[in-house]
C-alpha cells in the first residue's frame, strides 16, 4: 500500500522518480508489483527524458497530415459491444449518428499553440503593470470586475464538466478528442481567469471583494444570477443543458458579447490586461462553436429529436438572453467611464452579433432541417433591449440593493446621463432621478435607498432565471405542483411550467429535470436586519464593520458606510408575501405591480 512507503529524501525535485515500479522500499520490504493495488506515482522530468529528446524536438519531428493523425487519435477510441453502458448521464434524445470532428485538433498542434497564447497574456500582465496601468484605469471599471470575475471562471468549469457528459453521450470516437480539447480550453480559461482576478487584487487600490469572490458568488443577490447560468450548463437532460444551452445558444450566439465587447469597454477604461486574457479565451471559442454544431447535426438526423430540439433552443435563448445581456449589459453600459458617442450601445452590439450574426444565419436555417424557430422571441428580446429599457431597469435593481454585493456602485453623473439619453431616448425621465437620488443618498447616515421614500417597488424574482421582475408589464404568477411561483416573463414562465416537466406536449421527458431548492436571495433571508444579512454573507472588510460594498468611489474613511449604518431596515421576501396573500388580495397586488413605478425626487 502506497501509505506505508517511505518517501526518499529527493522528492519533489524534478526528474528524480519518487518511488520506481518493482523497487525495494529497503532491503527487507516487500517488493512492490506493478499492479492498480499499489500505484506509484512517478514524477517525469527533463532528466528522465532519453538523451537529447525536449518538447522542441517532439512537436518539430515530422509529422502525418492532420486528418490522418486525427483518424489515429480515434481509433484509439474503445467502446465495449459486449455491455452496455450505464447512462451516466441521462438524455431523452435518442443518439445514432456519431458527429463528426471538424476542426480535427490533434495534441502535437493543440499544445504548442495553447502555450503560446499563455505566454502572451502573462507577458501582456506583466507589460500592463510597468505601464503603470493601475494609474490611470477607471475606479469604476474595475469595482465591476468584482463581480464580473466573481461570475464568469464558474460557468467556465461548468462548460468543463459538460465536455465530460459530451465525450459519454457522443457515439464514436471522432468528436470525443475534439470535447476532449474543449474541456482543456475550458479548464485554461477558468484559470487564467482566477488568475487576472487575484493581479487586479494585488494591484487595485482597494481590493476587498475581489479576494472573496468564490465565497460570495453563491450568496450575493446579484451573483445567484451568474449561479443560473453555470448550472444551466450541468443540469437538467444531457443534451440540452451541455449541447443546447452550452454550445448552441452561450458558445455560438452570446460568447461575442461576453468575450469581445467587455474587452473593447475595458481598453476604454484604460484596462489593458482583460482584453488580453479575454481575446486568448474568445481565441477557443470557434472551435466550441464547432463542436456543438456537429453534435445539433448529429442529433437533427432523428425527426424524434426534433420536438426537444424545439423545446431546447427556445428555452436555453431566452434564459441566455435575460442572464447575460443582464449581467454584461449592465457592465458595459454603466460600468464604463467613456460616453463616447460614436461608440456603439449594448443595443446596437447586441443587434449585429444576435440578430444579424447569430438569429439570421444560423438559428433560422436551423427551420429547413423542420425544427420549429420561435422568432418571436428574437424579436422579444430586442425589444426589451431598445424599447423596455431591460438593460437600465437591472443596473437599478443592482444599486437599489447595493449594500448586499461585495463591490461599489457609484452614482451616474450629468456626463452619463446625457450619453444615455442619446443613445436610448427617454432615459432620462425613466431614470434619471434615480441616479440623482443615489448620489444623494450615498453618504453613510442616509436611509439606504431600498428603503427610501423614492417610489421603488422592490422587484418578485424570477424562478427560471433568477433575474428580477424587472419589466413590470411582463410579470406573471403560476402554480406549478401546487405551489405559487413568478416569473420576468411568458417565456420564463413556460421554461418552468412546461420545459421542465415530467413531459413535454404528451411525450415523455424524464431526463429533464426540476428547478428546486432555495433558489431566490430574499427567500433565504426574509425577516432578516440588513447588518445580520451582509455579517452572513460575509460582505464586510477587515476591520469587521466597515461594508465591501460602497455607493460612491470615495476611498476616505470618513465616507464609508459600517455595519451601524445600514442595521435597523429588514429584507422581506416578495414571494413569501405574495403566497400568504388570498387570491383577491394577489389579484390586486399583480395588477398592481403591472403598472409599475414612477420615481420622485427625495
Ligand atoms: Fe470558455
Ligand atoms: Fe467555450
């Protein structure tokens, strides 16, 4: 057994063998056999390399055409005929034809080129900061980065774990070396990620938050969003979380706003090291893209398919829709210092990459194979964008809640607002005293402005994809297995009724799954005094009463809000409240909250 060897002296040097197979631990131990029992580990290094034989060398020798050497790589694929597999992963799609590779990524061309892309962004960092980029880097920029780095390495090493559901359900062995490759890409991002969050940490001028980030992303109530996201990837049937979610809808249609708008913004800001890892992770993302359009092809060979397929698409577009373009939207258009004009908004961006790029061209051909496309809520989608002010309605949600995130939110200035009205004409009278009001209220002793006498009506949650109600006219309430649940939206609505049932129109769908558990921030902490709520969370600094989160970029001590500031208000859970509610009363209160809001000054 591996416990009782003694260790040499060398160990951890590199090259020198741990413990080598079929050697004597002393002369009057046992000899230990090279079977699974005692496994050996062996650390290779350079000096145990036959003489003269380096990586160099390995990757220049001469080589067989790729095609060829993929073809090899996949015969080394081994599938037992006589048993069949446990489905690890369940799926009510019925898979026959095993997907091609198309980008036929091979070790010899994978590694030398991954290696080249890290050496750029470590090289990039180090660049950036004897540019002394911290000087002159927007403040406001980089508090968002808190959270946006608190969110994003989580869906990456979700997207790792779908590879592994992938590489079981894809018949063949074409395809698995390709999920293989996607599961190292996404592995590497993750990382580099962990790793451009941890620099901004030692480099910012004031770096709470960004060292709690994993601890807070499953608590805050902005994060729980990203938490959908992620586990969207990983849950519910195989094929439509890893396949459709993941690879169809977030790696073909919104990696593009993920990966190259927020890079363009933080250039913007002055932020040079982002782009750098960001375009190094988009770099990968073709072949993602790849990837899952082999496997869509695969299994829109069985018309069986087609219905789930229906099904899929609709849901995994719409809640790709209300998460990112909530998430990255609100970064991109109130995280950013640059009121250039000229520049294009979300909206726009999100009308060439979506619309034009994605809906158009491979979304809508998807009908001529007969699956059914609901472009309504294309449509939908957009029009929340440019027309229900979706974007603007979330970053109010977030700084109405300030005080239960773990990075600042400063006011937006006259500068700001005139950009916006230009941009999305009407801003102002939807919003601007919004803002006016939460610079107002930004000094530690003001009513928080949750709490304030502004006209907000704090927002229901949605259950399918955890965002607030944001679009009042929007809102709906169902019961789902005898409970009361709310919704952002019809769609939302129909993800959780219908999509997520025990079946789908009269077919069978066991492998689906169900949204449960306690999924809603204000559900957790209902009745809750704020100060307990964010002592909880773990939302304060060192000096155990000063909060991270901070509505202002003041770095005085005089400015910051404490624990003492914020206690005596408490968090009521709107869904909690609507369920005790009698029908007369909800019926009231819905029509209610259809109407919306309109905010006074204070
Ligand atoms: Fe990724
Ligand atoms: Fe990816």
């Amino acid at each position: 057994m591996i416990s009782d060897i003694a260790l040499p002296a060398s160990r951890g040097q590199v090259g020198t063998p741990l413990i080598a197979i079929g050697e004597r631990r002393d002369p009057s131990g046992p000899i230990l056999e090279p079977d699974h029992r005692n496994t050996i580990i062996i650390i290779m290094g350079r000096d145990d390399m036959p003489d003269g034989l380096t990586l160099n060398k390995i990757t220049s020798q001469k080589g067989i055409g790729i095609t060829e050497a993929a073809r090899r790589v996949a015969d080394l694929g081994w599938t037992p005929s006589y048993v069949k597999e446990a489905m690890a992963f369940p799926t009510d799609y019925k898979i026959s034809k095993a997907p091609r590779d198309p980008m036929k990524q091979v070790l010899r061309s994978y590694f030398p080129m991954q290696e080249e892309k890290d050496n750029r962004v470590y090289g990039a960092l180090d660049a950036a900061l004897r540019g002394d980029m911290f000087r002159n880097v927007e403040p406001r920029w980089i508090e968002w980065m808190k959270l946006f780095l608190a969110i994003i390495p989580f869906p990456e090493i979700s997207a790792a774990r779908s590879m592994a559901t992938l590489g079981q359900l894809a018949p063949g062995d074409d395809l698995r070396t390709g999920f293989t490759m996607q599961m190292i890409d996404e592995f590497r991002h993750s990382t580099i990620q962990m790793n451009l969050k941890k620099w901004y940490m030692e480099n910012y001028i004031d770096p709470a938050g960004f060292d709690i980030t994993e601890k807070a992303f499953g608590k805050c109530y902005a994060t729980t969003i990203g938490r959908q996201f992620g586990e969207a990837f990983l849950t519910g049937d195989a094929i439509t979380a890893s396949n459709i979610y993941l690879q169809v809808v977030a790696e073909t249609a919104f990696t593009n706003t993920l990966f190259v708008a927020m890079p363009s913004e933080a250039a913007r800001n002055g932020d040079y090291a982002l782009p750098t890892v960001f375009l190094s992770v988009q770099s990968d993302e073709s072949r993602h893209i790849g990837n899952g359009h082999s496997m869509l092809m695969s299994v829109l060979k069985e018309p069986d398919n087609h219905l789930l397929l229906e099904r899929d698409i609709r849901y995994s577009f719409w809640q790709n829709h209300m998460i990112v373009d909530a998430a990255i939207g609100t970064i991109i258009e109130y995280g950013t210092k640059n009121r250039d004009k000229n520049k294009e908004s979300y909206a726009e961006l999100w009308h060439r990459w979506i619309f034009e790029d994605y809906y158009r061209t491979y979304m809508l051909p998807l009908e001529k194979y007969g699956i059914k496309i609901h472009h309504d809520d294309v449509h939908e989608a957009f029009d929340s964008i440019v027309k229900k002010n979706y974007v603007h309605k979330i970053a109010q949600f977030f700084s109405a809640g300030w005080w239960a995130n773990f990075w600042r939110i400063e006011a937006m200035t006259e500068r700001d607002f005139e950009w916006f009205e230009s941009k999305y004409p009407g801003w102002y009278d939807e919003f601007g005293v919004w803002w006016e009001n939460y610079a107002k209220l930004s000094k530690p002793g003001s009513v928080p402005i949750t709490f304030a006498d502004t006209g907000y009506v704090y927002p229901h949650r949605c259950w399918s994809s955890l965002v607030p109600c944001v679009i009042r006219e929007d809102f709906q309430v169902d019961e789902v297995d005898g409970e009361l649940y709310t919704y952002a939206s019809e769609v939302d609505r129909w993800t959780h009724k219908e999509a997520f049932a025990a079946e789908y129109q009269g077919r069978p769908t066991p492998a689906m799954g169900r949204f449960s558990g306690r999924r809603q921030w204000e559900e957790v902490y209902d009745g809750w005094d704020l100060a307990d709520a964010i002592q909880d969370m773990g939302f304060v600094r060192p000096d155990g009463k000063t909060l991270v989160a901070q509505p202002h970029l003041s770095f005085e001590e005089k400015d910051m809000w404490t624990l003492d500031h914020v206690r005596g208000h408490t968090i009521r859970s709107p869904l909690l409240a609507l369920r005790e509610m009698t029908p007369q009363q909800r019926q009231a209160h819905v029509e209610e909250y259809r109407k919306g809001f309109k905010i006074r000054r204070v």
